[in-house]
C-alpha cells in the first residue's frame, strides 16, 4: 500500500476555487481547493452545516458549482462535456428501493447502463459477497438491519468496480458497534485495489482510523481549514486504535476541527 | 387497546360477521312475521330469497349489464387516470393545464352533467352514457393518487438515478411508477367502488336503453311495489361491491405484502 500513498500519486480530482451559493443566497461553500490522488483515502470532516456533503455531491455531479471548476484530469470528457466519473455514491440513509430484493437493488447501476440480468448476474452476486451478505441476495430491505442495509448500498456502489467511492456520512445512523465493524470491512475492501475513496464524516475517530489523509473544513461558509495526513500505516485495526498513534492524530485533529469551528464566528 | 391487542384468527374473521348477519336475519323474519308488516313496506328475508330465486335469470341478465358496464368504465377511468397522471408527472406544464379540468370534472355531480352527456351520444346509445359517466366518476381518485404517488419519489433514489445516467423512462419506469404504486393501488379500491356507484346512478337518470341493469330493476320493481324484487337486486348490487372491493383488496395485498408497510404482517 505504500504506492498508494505516494505524494508523487497521479491527481484524480482536481478542485479548484470552488464556490457554492444556493438560490435563498445562502453561500454554502467557498474558495475550496483540493486534489485528490489516486488511491487515497481522504475524509472530509466538520461540523453539521460547514457545506461538506455539498463539497461531495458537486463532485459527483449532483449540481453544478456557482464559482470555480471541478475538474477529472484523467477522465475522458463526453460531447456533453460531462466527465466519465466512474464513481460509486453511498448516501447517508442506504437509499435502498423497498419493492426491489437485494439482488435488484445492488442491479441497479448495471440496469440502469442497459446490462441484462443474466450478463450481470457474476457481478452482482460477486459485490453482494464481498459485502458479507451472501445468503440475503432475495431478501427485502424490510427484512435487513440498519447495518446490513447500509452493506447492501455498499454493494451497490461497488457493483459497477468505479474508480471512486464517495461516502456521505454512510455510518452516522448506525450503532458504534456496527460502526466500527463496517470501517473495518471498508477498509479491507479498500485495501490493495486501488480505489480512491472520499469520506464525508463528523467524527474526529472515524476519520482517523480510516484515512490516509483528512480535510478539516469549518463553516460560513464552508472553507477547508486544514489538510491533515494520517501517516500511520496499513491494516489498521484494534491495535491501532488502541494505539498512541492514534490517539496523537485525533488530539492534532481535534484541535483542528476546535479551531475550525471557532473560526469566523467566535463571538466572545 | 390492551384488550384489542389479542390475536384474531381468520375463522374468527369470518365467523363472527356471519353469525351477526344470521341474528339480525333471523330478528328481521321474527319482526316481520310478528308486527305483520305488509310485503311492500318491509319484506321477510325468507320473501325476499323467494323472490331473489324465482327471478333468478333475469336479474342475472341486469346483473351482467351493470357488472359490464362498472368493468368496462373503471378499466378505462384506470387508463386515462395513470396516463394523464404519467403525462403530468413529464412536464409541469402539462401538470398544471391538465388538474383543474380534473377538480371540475370530480366536483361537478354525475347526476347533473348526465342529460347532456345523453343528448350528445344520442337516445338510441343510453349504454355509452352510462360507460362515460361512471367513467368520469370513477377516473379521479386514479388520477390524484397516482400523481400524487410519481410525486412521492425519495430524493436520494432520484439523485442515484441521476448519478447512474439514467434516462426519463427508466426513471419512470423503474423509480416512479414502484414508487406509485401502493398510492395507485389505492384508488383503484376507491375507483372500483366508484364505478359501480357510477353505473347504478347514471343509469338512474339516463334510464338503461336497450337492456336493463340492476339499477333499472329497481326502479320498476319500485313502480310496480314488488318489494320484494327490489331487495333481490339490491342484495346482487352489494354483492357486486364487495366483490369489486375484496378482488382489489386481494390484489393490493398480492403486489405489496413483500415491501410496503400497509401489507406486512407484523410479529410481536
């Protein structure tokens, strides 16, 4: 893995100056510069309203950026000038269509391209089994936990093998328990393939443990305060997290994120 | 609620309705005969079967007629209903141009419009009349609730499909219209009802052409006192209504027993 976090590690994302003002006026982000390489794991982390989950859907797409250009280096442009993404999108809620089997749903994205079933049936069933949920393929979301819902949007996200993962707080409404389980899948999902990943969270810990590098951004409007990059080496697990390590990157951290949220606003 | 919360087995369903409907027939035939109340005032239950059996085909006859005529109106009220429903979900504009026209053709009553719905399709076709006023009674509920249900997408999902590049039909196809369809089902039950109601009232006032319907035998059976006659059809009428509603409740229940909440069966 340490290919993967090379400074040296070809640009995937280039954001450049990029502003968002929504239609009420409110400015929801500005003056964002990042670039993301290929293979990282970067978290975007601050506090609710600091424009991260924004940050996240202009750069899959989901609307367009009122100043400054979000750029895909590597990317083939169509006539459009839309950029071929190739990303996979986990919301916050798993966002999974209750009249679909878990099958159906993870069939989606390859659907929706105009695969047939019987073509997509190897990898779909392949994603489904990554995830850990390979006795559930005809069970219905109703059926499913919190958690293994949220595998299922995983695996859906994945079906399609894209270059990105784009995370929106995936995790939030999930017990610490499984929370912490689902961040050891991912990362063992990550580990090795050469995915980038981009991880919206408001955990300090979360971030952490997971990162290979981590935004802090504070609000009004919504800024990158600090880029910070988490050294420690992979796989990371219990030892880690227990480690003084870890607990020196998420004092930095922390620090950060205070010093970020008493930023603009720090009326005494 | 306590008390309500005992489990209600399916026999019990059935078997304490019936028993109820036996009592207050047995009640009926004993008042009858014991205050002497003249046939044409009050028939005796066992009178009104006589009669239901000595009449038997033609009412059969007048059965099938109302019976075509309710079929014929709800499948085409169903149609335009989640055509224009289809229509206005595409297009705001179309939207907007089409509802009011809906609302006045829903408020304004059936009873009112059928003469001149009768001079139009002419006295020798009373049987149009009557398909396109029960249609016309029958059509709104598909159209408001399915509009209503195309409305009702989850945002995530319709950010997904856009993510995934899909197109409007696939969007209509495989996100809209599941997403309608408990909405859709439900006034179908509504429609069902309606359309039966909208036959026997139509044909109350636009008189039944060439064959008689139920609603007919009514009114001659009314003319002529026979009672008795009158009961007949009327039982044939509800009877048909709650066939009408047990076939759409079945169908509901059929299509959305897996994944929407108005048909899981819950364990406690």
């Amino acid at each position: 893995m340490a290919e993967q976090l090379d400074a040296a590690a070809r640009q995937l994302i280039e954001v450049s100056g990029v502003a968002k003002r929504y239609a009420g006026g409110t400015l929801a982000l500005d003056g964002i510069n990042l670039s993301v390489a290929e293979g990282e794991f970067l978290s975007l982390l601050g506090p609710s309203g600091c424009g991260k989950s924004t940050l996240l859907r202009l750069i899959a797409g989901l609307g367009a950026p009122s100043a400054g250009s979000i750029d895909w280096p590597r990317a083939t442009y169509d006539a459009s000038g839309q950029p071929d993404r190739s990303i996979g999108f986990v919301f916050q809620e798993p966002t999974l269509m209750p009249w679909a089997t878990v099958f159906d749903n993870v069939f989606l994205p390859l659907k929706l391209a105009g695969k047939t079933r019987r073509e997509s049936e190897a990898a779909v069933i392949d994603a489904i089994e990554k995830v850990g949920l390979g006795g559930f393929v005809r069970s219905y979301p109703r059926q499913l936990s919190g958690g293994m819902r949220m595998r299922v949007s995983i695996a859906r996200a994945l079906v399609k093998r894209p270059k990105v993962l784009l995370m929106d707080e995936p995790f939030a409404a999930l017990d610490e328990i499984t929370r912490m389980r689902l961040n050891d899948d991912l990362l063992e999902l990550w580990a090795g393939r050469g995915w980038t990943v981009l991880f919206v969270t408001h955990s300090v810990y979360e971030s952490v443990y997971l990162s290979t590098r981590i935004a802090v951004m504070g609000a009004r409007p919504g800024h990158i305060r600090d880029l910070i990059r988490v050294t420690a080496p992979y796989p990371r697990n219990e030892a880690f997290r227990t480690s003084p390590d870890y607990n020196e990157f998420c004092r930095i951290t922390s620090a950060s994120l205070r010093a970020a949220m008493a930023g603009k606003d720090s009326t005494p | 609620m306590s008390e309500d919360s005992a489990p209600i087995s399916p026999a019990t369903r059935v078997a304490v309705p019936v028993a109820l409907g036996i009592v207050v027939l047995v009640l009926w035939e004993a008042l009858v005969w014991y205050l002497a109340v003249p046939k044409f005032v009050l028939p005796a239950p066992s009178l009104i079967f006589k009669s239901l059996a000595a009449d038997y085909p033609s009412l059969l006859v007048s059965l099938w007629i109302t019976l075509r005529i309710t079929l014929m109106a709800f499948f085409i009220a169903l149609g335009c209903g989640v055509a224009l429903a289809v229509l206005s979900a595409q297009s705001r504009i179309v939207e907007i141009s089409i509802f009011p026209y809906a609302v006045i053709l829903q408020v304004t009553p059936v009873v009112a419009i059928a003469p001149l719905i009768l001079i139009w399709v002419g006295l020798d076709h009373v049987d149009r009349a009557l398909l396109i006023l029960a249609t016309i009674v029958a059509f709104f509920p598909i159209l408001s609730n399915t509009t209503l249900g195309l409305k009702s997408v989850d945002h995530n999902l319709r950010d997904l499909f856009q993510l995934y590049g899909a197109t409007r039909w696939q969007r209509l196809r495989y996100l809209q219209l599941p997403t309608a369809l408990p909405y859709l089902l439900g006034g179908m039950k509504i429609s069902g009802g309606l359309a039966l109601i909208g036959a026997v009232v139509a044909e109350f006032v636009a008189g039944s052409g060439t064959g008689a319907g139920l609603a007919w035998r009514i009114v001659e059976s009314a003319n002529r006192l026979n009672i008795p006659r009158m009961f007949a059809a009327l039982i044939l009428l509800s009877v048909l209504g709650i066939v009408i509603f047990l076939l759409m409740a079945g169908l509901q229940n059929l299509l959305l027993r897996r994944w929407h909440e108005s048909a899981m069966q819950r364990e406690r």
